[in-house]
C-alpha cells in the first residue's frame, strides 16, 4: 500500500470544503492513537468497522474537551486615553482603583455569595460609598447633564384617568375637598408607657439608632409574638392547652408555633416545619404533613395552631389549621358607643414619582396638576422618592445629589399643600438617601433642629414612618410602603379548591391575622428588620378602617374583614405611567368597633 501524500488528503478533503490545517489534525497522534487503541482489543485489523469504533470512542472524546486557559497567561490591562475614557471605567477597575486610595477590597468567595438563593428573592444591588452616594464607574457622563429628557413612552400614553378599579356607590361621588382642615394624629406605641418604659425603647421618630441589635433581643421579641397569638387563638377557639410539638402522642393534641422552611431554598408542602416557643415547646420544632388538609395558605412566619397527631416524635400530621386571629375594628377615641366624622377626600399615591429611564419626575408634575384642580383633604404619598432602582441613580449617572434631588421634589409637594389641603409623606426602604432600615424612620428625624427645620421649610406636610397608623378625621388609616405583598406572594404556598380563594385578598388578609404589617420571617435580602423597634411600631394596635398596601401586583380595592383594602400601584412603573387612588369618606357616626365601609368610596385610576 502506497504512502499518501498531504497534498492528495487536502484534495480529498477541500470537496467537502475541510482545511486540514483549520482541524489542526497531527497524523502522529492518530497513529499513536489507533496503535493504543488496537493492542488495547487484542491487535484488531483495521477495517471500516473498527475505523468507526474507533473514531466514536477514541477521537471524537478528544475534540470535545474544552481547551484550558494558559495558568500563567494575563490578562492586558486596558489603558484608557482621551478617545475611550468616555466609554466608562469597568467596575472591578474602578473598585481596584478605589482600594489603591485605601478602600477595602472586595472579598471574593463570601458565605453570602455561597448561599443558596431563589430566584424569587434576587439580591437587591446597593453599592454604596461612604457618602451614601451610589459608588458608580468614573466616567465623564457621570457630570453631563443627564436625565431630564422626559419618557417617550410616558408621554405617548392614550389611558390616563381610566379607572382601573373601585368599591362603593362612585355614581354620587364628590373628589374635591370639603375646604375642611383634618385632624391628623400619628399612633404613638409609648403612648401609655411608664416613663421607666419609654426609657427602654426607641422612639422611632427621634433620633434613631440602630444596627445594635443582639441575637438575644431578636429572640425574644420573636417568641413573644408566638405566646401573644398563642393566647389570642386559645381563646377565640376555646383550646384547653397546647402540646409540645416534638413530644411523640397518640391521641390528637393541639399545637402552636411559627412556621418555617427546613432549608434556604423557597419553602413547599414538604419542607414546612413548625417551630414552637420557649414555654411551650422549648424552641423545638417538627416537620409537617399536610396531606390531609382540604384547604390552606402558609408562609414562612405565620403563626397558627394546628390539631393532629404525632405518633412517633418525628412528623406532625396536619388535621385542622387556625391561621390567627383578626383584630376587632377600632374603638372611638372619646370612649363612647360612636363618634362623628366630616366628609373628607383622600388621594393616594406610591412611588416611584419618576419613570426608569430618567429624573425629570413626569408623573409626580401630573399628580401635582391634580392636586391643585381638585384640592383633596388629605393627600398621601409614600415613597420611594429617590428610586434606587432608576437606571440614572443605579448607574450614576445624576446630576444632582440625592439629597437635594429630594429636596426640590419636596418643595413642590409642598408648595400645594395648605391647611385645608395636608400631605401625609412616608419614606421607603428603596429611597436610596435615607435610613435602609424597617421600620423606618420619617425623613428629617436626625435632630431636634433638623425636625423643626422640616416644619419650617414644608408647612402642612407630615413626615411618618413606614410603617405607620394614623388617625385622620377619627378614620383609622394603616399605611406602609414595603410591597409586603408582593414578598409574601413569592414565599406562599397555598391548596385551594378552584374558585375557593382570591389570591389578591388572601395576601392582605393574612397582615390581619397576623397583627402586623410585615409578618414575613425570615425577609429578603434587601429588607433589613430591626426586632426590637418591630416589636411596637410594625404590630397593628387594631384591624384600621382603610389599609393601604401598594405594591408591584395587580391594583385592587376590597372588603376585608371589614377593612377597606388598597393597593393603589405605582405613580411609574418602568418607563409607562402608573396609578394612584383617590378615596372618598362620607361623614356621619363611627360606631366603636364597627365598619365604615358604608360610607366609603374608592378608585384606582391611572395618572
């Protein structure tokens, strides 16, 4: 058999358009190869057959393996001159640029980044220096002259003013202020406090310290919150006494207790465990069966009962559920059967005021436009103000400070409100100039001076927390900007008959029956909590009239347990316009601890 020569493998490989040399194919090392290859099957000839077996076993697991990338190989560090610079700096550049000035260097291979995390609950980007200023790529954009160019998309919108949803009789309704002023009263937890008490708390709204929270501290407040509802379900229900929940029993017993997940991934009908109190059960905790429940809704931190069995100490088997106990309705202040209330027309909007794609606050000039046509009683808004999910304050590229971004924005808040026309404002835990805590503080609550330099600056404009209730006209309002719904929504899991439920109530019913606007445990990432000023300004002192919850999901107005629930959107949502709510109370008698529904009419429409 003759020698083939390279020339003649390349004609007979160029008609099926093969370069040899692009295949980089050493002919030695197929002969070493099909050489292993053949001793390895006791000399076998070389025939078709074994060609092919020896091209599916031997060559074709050599082209497949990805090449490595040379250990010792770097790589060139880009120089940045006149022509590119513009382009902007990379962020690991920019980071190893700010550690050479004696910034702390990023560590690589953290436990937070080792920890398993749904996609339900992206970790939030907040990347900040010490200035509370978002610590950006350097680049000459960051001082141009950005973000005033107003939204296409905004501006080009054919639906503003539709009504999106309502509840009550809208045919008679009036939503021009009475030209009344409002009486308007923060809840204050201490209230009622022994001066020894008030010492040992955080007054929230002064000047608030926190990131000094002890594991022991968190603890207890958490158990404390068990044995509250504990009792609250023993008598509702009329439960002799609650069993140890890892004590193996052969009758049926009755337990109480927090639920929770068994791992770090999102929680389902195999992975729910109940954990119980000091007093009852030792923070122990036992794994569930939910098998034989025909209907329930759980989330990790909800509190409930549960009758069943545990024969064997090891799994709790789930025969009836008791998920919490609703508040009775609020009680008149002047501790009489009732109390009367004037008409009053409340508008309510959430943020953000801006859409994504720029600073120029489109739809926060719209709602104030409407503001000044119909004049409302009382006017709401709650943040977030300074979003820091736009896309010019995450890239960094505003031209203003935060603070004064706010600032201008605030001033034209205030320049409508007067005295027969107030404005309620609540931060959020996504003002990227403010305090990244929950619950949170008002804005301007730093000092003494710094608060009476708010009243000064922004008359008839209320700072609040977030989470707050207020007292508006004898009308109990529950406020809170956390898109609390939106949270619980992701970490539910729920088995309904169909038709049996609406999710959208199912989600704003379980803050009443847990007491309290934030009953999610653990909480995401990006929402920090500290438990020891949850304890007394995130629990609902009673089920309010009006509940406003606005968040991400479908806007709604309901009738819950005879609360009128909320959620009024987004004034932006991405580069679109969004929606805000506009309610209307009539007046007449608040009876104590009796629903005002009646007497209540509300929209959602869009700005």
């Amino acid at each position: 058999m003759g020698v083939v020569q390279d020339e003649e493998l390349q004609e007979e490989f160029d008609v099926f358009g093969i370069n040899l040399n692009e295949q980089l194919i050493d002919k030695y090392r197929v002969a070493d190869e099909w050489l292993a290859f053949s001793k390895a099957r006791k000399d076998i000839p070389i025939s078709l057959e074994n060609l092919d077996l020896f091209d599916r076993e031997k060559l074709a697991k050599k082209t497949q393996r990805t090449p490595q990338t040379p250990l010792n190989k770097r790589t060139q560090q880009k120089v940045y001159n006149i022509n590119n610079v513009s382009e902007g700096v990379d962020i690991s550049d920019a980071e190893n640029l700010y550690n050479t000035y004696g910034g702390t260097p990023s560590s690589k291979g953290t436990a937070a980044q080792k920890r398993q995390l749904t996609p339900d609950n992206p970790t939030i980007k907040r990347f900040q220096n010490s200035t509370r200023s978002p610590a950006v790529p350097f680049s000459p954009a960051s001082f141009s002259p950005m973000g005033a160019t107003p939204s296409k998309k905004y501006s080009s919108r054919t639906n503003a003013g539709d009504v999106i949803t309502s509840i009550g009789n809208v045919d008679n309704a009036k939503w021009s202020g009475s030209g009344n002023k409002c009486t308007i009263k923060l809840h204050d937890p201490m209230e009622n406090m022994s001066p020894e008490e008030k010492d040992s708390v955080k007054d929230l709204c002064q000047d608030f310290k926190y990131m000094f929270q002890k594991l022991t501290d968190k603890a207890a407040v958490l158990n404390e919150m068990i044995d509250e509802m504990a009792t609250q379900l023993q008598e509702k229900h009329s439960i002799e006494e609650f069993s140890h929940v890892a004590l193996p029993v052969q009758e049926e017993v009755t337990l109480v207790g927090r639920i929770c997940c068994d791992s770090l991934g999102k929680m389902n009908a195999k992975s729910v465990i109940l954990e119980g109190s000091r007093d009852t059960s030792a923070g122990r905790s036992v794994p569930l069966d939910l098998s034989d429940l025909k209907q329930y809704s759980l989330f990790p931190g909800q509190i409930v009962a549960m009758d069943g069995t545990n024969t064997s100490g090891q799994k709790f088997v789930v025969k009836k559920l008791y998920e919490g106990v609703v508040q009775s309705l609020p009680s008149c202040s002047n501790d009489k059967d009732q109390i009367s209330s004037n008409d009053m027309t409340v508008l309510i909007a959430a943020g953000p005021f801006s859409t994504s794609d720029n600073l120029s606050f489109e739809p926060l000039a719209d709602l104030v436009k409407h503001i000044r046509k119909d004049k409302p009683d009382v006017v709401i808004l709650m943040g977030p103000f300074v979003d820091l999910k736009n896309d010019l304050i995450e890239n960094g590229k505003g031209i203003s400070p935060l603070d004064d971004i706010f600032k201008t924005k605030l001033k034209e808040i205030s320049d409508v409100a007067s005295n027969d026309c107030q404005v309620i404002v609540l931060p959020s835990y996504r003002d990227v100039h403010h305090d990244y805590v929950y619950p949170q503080p008002p804005f301007f609550h730093q000092s003494k001076d710094s608060r009476m330099k708010a009243k000064t600056d922004y008359p008839n404009v209320h700072f609040m927390p977030d989470p707050c209730v207020v007292d508006i006209n004898n009308v109990i309002f529950g406020l809170t900007s956390s898109d609390v719904m939106f949270q619980l929504g992701a970490e539910e899991i729920s088995f309904n008959p169909p038709g049996a439920s609406d999710r959208m109530a199912r989600l704003a019913e379980h803050l009443l029956t847990q007491q309290n606007f934030y009953p999610l445990y653990p909480s995401p990432e990006d929402v920090n909590i500290d438990y020891e000023v949850f304890e007394y300004y995130a629990r609902m002192p009673c089920t309010p009239h009006v509940l406003v919850l606005p968040s991400d999901l479908k806007q709604f107005t309901k009738d819950i347990q005879g609360c009128c629930c909320i959620n009024p959107g987004r004034l932006a949502r991405g580069q679109a316009g969004g929606t805000f709510s506009r309610v209307q109370v009539r007046g007449g008698a608040i009876v104590s601890q009796q629903s005002i529904l009646s007497s209540i009419t509300a929209q959602v429409l869009r700005i």
